[in-house]
DNA sequence: TCGATTTACGCTCGACGTAACTATG
DNA sequence: CATAGTTACGTCGAGCGTAAATCGA
C-alpha cells in the first residue's frame, strides 16, 4: 500500500468517476484504474461498484476509507509541518517579445494557477534576449512571434 | 513520501543503526541508507546523525519521528483490519529423502520463524518423487544428497 | 585497520502511458 | 453510440543490488 494509492482512492471517489479524478490527479484513466485495482487486491477486498455511471463505494469501501482517512490526515499534518517550507521559491519565467497576446496569455495563466507555490515573471525582452534567457535557464518557455 | 520509508526509519532508529536495520528490513545496507537520505531530502531536514558508532536523532528527527510514528500506527490499525486474513493459507514445503539433517534443517527453520504465518510442510520422498514436487510447484524447496 | 556510512553504477520491476476492447443506458 | 469502465502491452524511472570509497576511533 501506497500513500499515493490512498490519494488516488480519496480522489476517485471526492469526485464519483475514475475518470474525473484521473483529470484532477493529472494521470490517464487506465493507470488510475489500475492503481485501485492494485489496493483493491493488495487488501482482499472490493472497495468500488463499477458502472457505466461512475464508481460508487461498498460497504468495505466505506469502512476502508474511514481508516485511510485517518492516514491521509496524519500524512497531511506532517508535511504541513516539515515539506512546504521550500517550495515557495520554486519560480516560472516566460521571455517574451512585447505583445499583447503574450500578455493576455501570462494573466489567464496566473488566474488558472492561483496559488501561491510559485513565483512568475514575464520578461518582456528583444528577441535575442529570449534565446539566451532559455539558453541559461532564466527562464523555462519563450514565445516568439514571427510577422509575415 | 512512501510509507516504506517511514517503516525504515523506524527500524534504523529502533536499531540505532543503517546497518542492523538492514539485516532486519532484509535489504542491504546501502540501499537502506539511500532511502533515508531520499526521505530527508524530500523533507528538507537531518532526521539522523551519522557517525561510526551508528545513528542518532537529530532535534528534527525526533519531531518528524512523532508525526510518522501516528502514520504508521493508523498504517497498522488499517492493515490489521483488512490485508492478514488469508496470508494464513501460505504454505512453504520441502521434498527431501529421508536424512536426519535434513529433518534438523526442517525444525531449525520452525524455530526461527515461529509465525503461524506459514504452513510449513516436510515431505520425504524418494529421489525422483523429488523433481516432480518441485516441478508441479507442490513444494518449494528439494534437497537431494549425493553420497560419494 | 576495523566498523560504520556513503558514493558509483547497473539491473529489474513497477508505475504510468497509449491503443484497443467491453459493457450498459 | 456515447460514456463509463477494463485489458494488453510498451517504456522509463525508482528501488534495490554489488563493488569500491570514505571516514573516524
């Protein structure tokens, strides 16, 4: 057993559908399926009514939960407490030629985003300064925009 | 963060070494002390403090080792409830002919597991009665001895 | 130099991906 | 037939191994 497959599991069914819960958990939907699977037979029971609708908990699955709950809280309490110290510094950068739709792009990012893990900066530069932005790592994705 | 990790840590601060800890955790030695060093990178601090006497907690250590003891103890409540039920039917079996050094073997075995995890199975046989244990997966172990 | 840990590096297995299949309203 | 799920299978990285280096009493 996994702290990730407990996470997957919490997932799943916080949103009713493997599906669903592979978006939010930024994995396919077979790879998630197949992870429940893996907890489901590591523990002998079946945690999940599959069907074309959706997932639904069992009577195990219910009891299952409460258990993983109390592991999630504590595994929750703990990197409260040691792991979200550094990552704050974590940064993004885009170097950019002056234009507004890089712009635009840059702001729907931020609203999309909206946590405060990382730190980002627009670079609005010529265009050779973008080359050497990426070249060096300042920043991790350049735009250019070519007129024809 | 695995779980398997916060188990190693466990064992390493019981045993107040990388090395006993290993023996125990059956892996070796510098493949346990990579996944603390893993799990103290992950969480950005010094769990241990190293020496050649062996291993000590640091202030940090003792801390982290609070919050993964509560893991690992609602880890065991969910285990117990659902995952040891059926391991009982795990059987290890031996063919052997009959020799009494065998049959020594056999019970210094029982001596040293002494867990009802296993059920432990002494067949003497004649020789060839032996590869087709082995062969039809009725046993797991074959000894065979060659008197020259 | 002995007994502890770390570093270097290779291999295998498992976690995840893609593609194709199944099933039900 | 659309939308849920699973099965089949390939790939890459992480976990663990072995061998050699390091370090302190």
């Amino acid at each position: 057993m996994r702290i990730k497959q407990l996470e997957y599991l919490e997932a799943v069914i916080e949103t009713g559908s493997i599906n669903e819960a592979a978006k939010r958990l930024y994995l396919t939907q077979p790879s998630l399926s197949s992870a429940i699977k893996d907890l489901e037979k590591e523990m002998g029971i079946t945690i999940l009514q599959r069907s074309n609708a959706g997932v639904r908990l069992t009577a195990d699955g219910r009891e299952f939960m409460n258990y993983a709950k109390q592991i999630l809280d504590q595994v929750h309490l703990l990197d409260d407490r040691f792991k979200k110290q550094q990552p704050l510094h974590q940064s993004f950068a885009v170097s950019a030629q002056h234009y507004a739709f890089v712009v635009n792009a840059f702001v729907e990012l931020l609203k999309k985003i909206n946590a405060p893990t990382y730190k980002f900066t627009l670079r609005e530069t010529e265009t050779e300064n973008i080359f050497n932005d990426l070249r060096t790592f300042k920043s991790e994705l350049g735009v250019l925009y070519i007129n024809n």
